[in-house]
C-alpha cells in the first residue's frame, strides 16, 4: 500500500510538472492525426524534424521551445508534433520535404499540404516571427494583397516563394521598387526592408539562376546605389553588409568583364560604401574581389591603390604562385601606362619566372619588352629561349622576336 501511494504521488507529481510546463506542448500523434485535428481546431501543422544526437536540436528544445511566448503561441495556432529521423516514423513525409538537414521546421495546412520548411537553429525572436507569417498564410499568398501591408514582409516573401517563385519575385521587384522611389537609405530602411533587398538582390525569391558568366545587377541595384548617403558602424546590420558586399561583388565583376563605363560610374560614386565593405573584418572579401577591386581602381585611373596594396595581396594569398604574379602585372600593362606601373609589371613578370621559369612566364615577360621597345633585354630572353623552350608551343614567339630584332639592325 505503502508504494502505491508513492507511485500514485509520483504520477500526480509529474502530471502537474508536466500541466506547468511553459513552451510548446508537442503532441505524441501521427501525421495524418494531426492534419485532422488542425483541420477540426482550424489551425497550421507545425513538425520538428529531430534527431537525439543532433546538438542544434537539442539547443532549440532547451532554449527556444521552452519560452513561454513561443509556448502560448504555438499552442493557440498550432497543432505540433516531433519526427525522429532516424526512426522509420513518417518515412514518407521526411521523403516528401526531402529533409537533408536537421533540425527541419515543416508547416503545412491542415489538408497536409506543405506551406514553409526552413532548417536550423533560430532565436526566439526569429522563430516565433516565423510562426507568426505562417499563421497568415492566407492573407500572405493572396495575390491582391499588397506586401506592403504585412507586418513580416521577408518571412511572408519567403512564404510566397516557397508556393510560387515568380510571384513571390514579382512582389519583390515591386516593393524594392517602391524603396528605391521614395529614395531609402541607410538610416530610414528597417531590418525587414535590408532582408528583402538582400535576398531580392540575390534573386532568393525567384528560380532565377543567379550564377551566369557576367553577374547580374539590374537598374534597381544601381538606383539604390546611388540613394545611398552614408554608412556608419551604428546603422550597419548583417542585411545591409550582406547586400551591399554581393553587390560590389557583382557590379565590380561586371565591370572589369564588360568595361561598361556607365556602371564603372555609378560603382565609383559610392566609393566610401563599398571601402567600408572592402575593410569590414566580419564580412572579408573573397581573394578575387579584392584583386578586382585594386583592378578597379587601376581602370579608373587610381593606379596608385593598385601599386601600394599588390604586394600585400600576393604575399597574403598568392606568394608561391607564378600565375597571379603574371596577371597582376598584365593588369597594369592594360589600364596603366605610367613610369611607376612599367616599372612595377615587369617587377611582378620577373618575380613569376623567379617562382616558375616557365616558358609562359618568359613568353609573358618577352611580350612585354618587345612591346615597350626594349630590345636589350629581349635578346637574352631568345638566347635563354634558345637552351630551355627549343620544341615547347611558344617557341616560335621567341623565333619571331629573333627575326624582329635582325630586321631592324
């Protein structure tokens, strides 16, 4: 008797732990159970993709599912329910949404179908504004809705283009659109306006490939480039780097490919931005932006940013290898015709053939002096040719040299 009342304390104990609970009440039923008691309670499925050694999981259930505003959210709009993926439980399910990545966050109507799955830990704040757009899932995918009037803008986005891409990119351009007219900037845009442009400028809402040869920036990119009026590290946010690094990346590739001058323009106006980009140490550019951006400014006619800072740039990333030495001084040998920029490309062509005695490195190095008249130091280039290229395919380069330089005595 005595261990009954302890047992049945035990169960009363944890009956009322578990009724004092905060956070979601996650329900132990199927699937299809629950798409059923959505459907009777009119509320959104929401299914916690999980698994027991997965250390993100496990930090959402002990920091973002036990909130108490998560909880009386959830609870009230929700029917939520857990999925072990490594369990054969709902294998058709974690089959549909090709769940590859845990946790998975699924939220479907209550006929089962699919409105949002997103992956990865989230903030309490990132998470419930999440929940928050789901649940108006209607008013978001009404097509005679105006983005405007939804409070979560970007979610909602994200919502549509998990539907319908194209128009999810169509509300897109049209909201940028309407930043862009009524002249945005730095200090006016908000967090949700910073991530819809981000992402617009990614071409995230849309099935657009964004990876084409020449990058894509549009007139809207431009337009808003040229609304900008100043950055300071108190109104930076990682929205607003994240946009304006993709976009000096893709403008400053489109420019040194196509040589648009129109663009060359509207990328130096904003030179102080994209400086701050180029020197922002959370966000560093990539190896070959930054080369871009010193190949930039040799076309513009700042040779003298180039000059100071190539060094460096090789010695950071490329100190070993002949090929950048050879690209860096062929850069200058194009944009740059100054004593100071002849000097420094045949530095860097000698430093090449230093690292790598190739016959392309030779080859690079006789073009040079060829072109610049120097034939003093051409002729013992075709003497060194004669001994190591002999029957390499740029032989016959130095053959030519050989024959120019006898034509002209």
């Amino acid at each position: 008797m005595k261990n009954f009342v302890i047992c049945l304390s035990l169960f009363f104990a944890t009956q009322i732990s578990y009724a004092n609970t905060s956070g979601i009440a996650f329900k132990k039923i199927t699937f299809d159970e629950a798409t059923k008691l959505a459907a009777k309670e009119n509320k959104v499925v929401f299914v916690d993709f999980y698994a027991d050694w997965c250390g993100p999981c496990r930090w959402m259930d002990k920091n973002v599912f036990v909130d108490s505003g998560v909880g009386d959210y959830f609870n009230q709009n929700f029917i939520a329910i857990k999925v072990d993926t490594d369990t054969n439980a709902e294998a058709a399910l974690i089959s549909r949404l090709n769940v590859n990545a845990i946790p998975t966050y699924g939220f479907f109507k209550p006929d089962g179908e699919l409105l949002l799955n997103r992956s990865g830990a989230m903030s309490v704040d990132d998470f419930l504004q999440l929940a928050q757009t789901v649940r108006g899932w209607k008013k978001a995918l009404n097509k005679d809705v105006d983005l405007g009037t939804i409070d979560n803008k970007f979610e909602a986005l994200q919502l549509i283009a998990q539907n319908d891409p194209e128009e999810a990119n169509s509300k897109a351009t049209a909201y940028v659109k309407s930043l862009v007219e009524n002249d945005v900037t730095l200090k006016s845009a908000d967090l949700q306006d910073w991530k819809i442009i981000a992402e617009y400028q990614a071409k995230s809402f849309s099935e657009e490939s964004w990876g084409a040869p020449i990058p894509y920036v549009d007139d809207v990119d431009l337009k808003l480039l040229k609304n900008v009026k100043e950055v300071t590290s108190s109104n930076w946010n990682d929205y607003m780097v994240n946009y304006y690094q993709q976009t000096f990346e893709y403008l400053l590739n489109y420019c040194v490919q196509t040589l648009d001058t129109d663009k060359m323009k509207v990328l130096n106006k904003p030179n102080a931005i994209f400086q701050s980009v180029v020197d922002n140490k959370k966000y560093p550019l990539a190896s070959y932006d930054e080369f871009n951006w010193m190949k930039y400014h040799v076309m513009v006619g700042n040779d003298g940013y180039f000059l100071e800072n190539i060094d460096s740039w090789l010695k950071k990333y490329h100190e070993e290898e002949a090929n950048y030495y050879l690209e860096s001084g062929i850069t200058l040998t194009y944009y740059c015709d100054t004593p100071a920029c002849n000097d420094k490309t045949e530095n860097l062509f000698l430093s090449s053939i230093e690292i790598d005695d190739s016959d392309i490195g030779n080859v690079v190095l006789g073009s040079y002096y060829s072109n610049t008249n120097q034939h003093d130091k051409l002729a013992p280039l075709i003497a060194k040719a004669e001994k190591q290229f002999k029957g390499s395919d740029y032989y016959y380069m130095f053959e030519n040299w050989r024959t120019q330089i006898s034509n002209e005595q």
